[in-house]
C-alpha cells in the first residue's frame, strides 16, 4: 500500500509546486477591463498595476480547480463589473493548464478567485483557483477604483 501511494502521491506533491505566482515575472501586458471594455492605462499605471498584482499574489496559493468556463459564459461574465488581463507573450503551464493569458474578477469581498486561461484568444476550459489565505481584495479592489475616473473607454475587449 505504502509503494502505490509513493506513486500517486509523488506527481501531486511535484504538482502543487507549481503555483500561479510563479509566472507573473512573465507577464508582458496587464489591461483593466470594466463592463466588457478595456480601460486605456498609461504606461505608470499599467506598471502600478502589476505592483498591485503581485502584492495580491503573495502569500496566495494555487489550489485545484472545479471552474469552468467556455467562451460563450466568459464574454456573458465580461459584460458586467471589473476585470484584470494579464496577457503573456508565449505559451505557460500552471498544473497541466496552458494559457496565453489569465483573466480575472476584482471583486473586494473574494478572499479567493479563479484564474480564467485564455488561449490564443479563446477563452475555455478549468480555471486555475488562487486562494488569497487569510487575505482578501479589498485593498486591489482601491486600487483598481483610482483607475476609473481618469481613464476613456476603448471598445476592443
């Protein structure tokens, strides 16, 4: 019994190392998204937003998925409240799950989110879930409200 759960044991454990923090270095464009469209940022914003991001990032922990999505609930979710677009310029894997781009919710009471993974612009299959531990969004959640007034709507989402 000890020999089998050395073997299915071993690949989880290699696969929980993989969290979703690791692959912000990589990120090579982040957008803001409000009611399906895409917020113009100067380039200090953009980069006061990655700040932001990793800042929510720390300490989270990727955990396993039951999110799904296809393309059809994503453009529907899209069409109302915030959203952040983290956009790579090749492929990655988080757990077995590719993705070009990782798009999520901004929602200041969510202690934990999930990862929507586009990839070359399609956005479908299971998320990535980020539990933030003992945190939650409200602090980004500010952040992202300084961005709004200041900003004119693009409608290329």
């Amino acid at each position: 019994m000890k020999f089998l759960f050395f073997f299915m044991g071993i690949p989880l454990m290699i696969m929980s190392f993989f969290e979703a923090i690791d692959v912000l270095p990589y990120v090579a464009q982040t957008n803001l998204i409000v009611d399906g469209n895409t917020i113009e940022l100067s380039q200090e914003q953009q980069d006061q937003l990655f700040v932001q991001i990793e800042q929510l990032f720390e300490g989270s922990k990727t955990m396993p998925a039951f999110g799904v999505t296809t393309p059809e609930m994503f453009a529907e979710d899209l069409k109302s409240g915030n959203f952040v677009s983290m956009k790579f310029d090749g492929l990655f894997e988080v757990n077995g799950l590719p993705f070009d781009e990782l798009v999520f919710k901004v929602d200041k009471d969510y202690h934990a989110f999930n990862l929507i993974r586009g990839n070359n612009g399609v956005y479908n299959g299971r998320c990535i879930y980020i539990d933030l531990d003992e945190k939650d969004m409200s602090e980004f959640d500010q952040f992202i409200q300084t961005l709004l007034p200041t900003n004119e709507v693009r409608e290329d989402v």
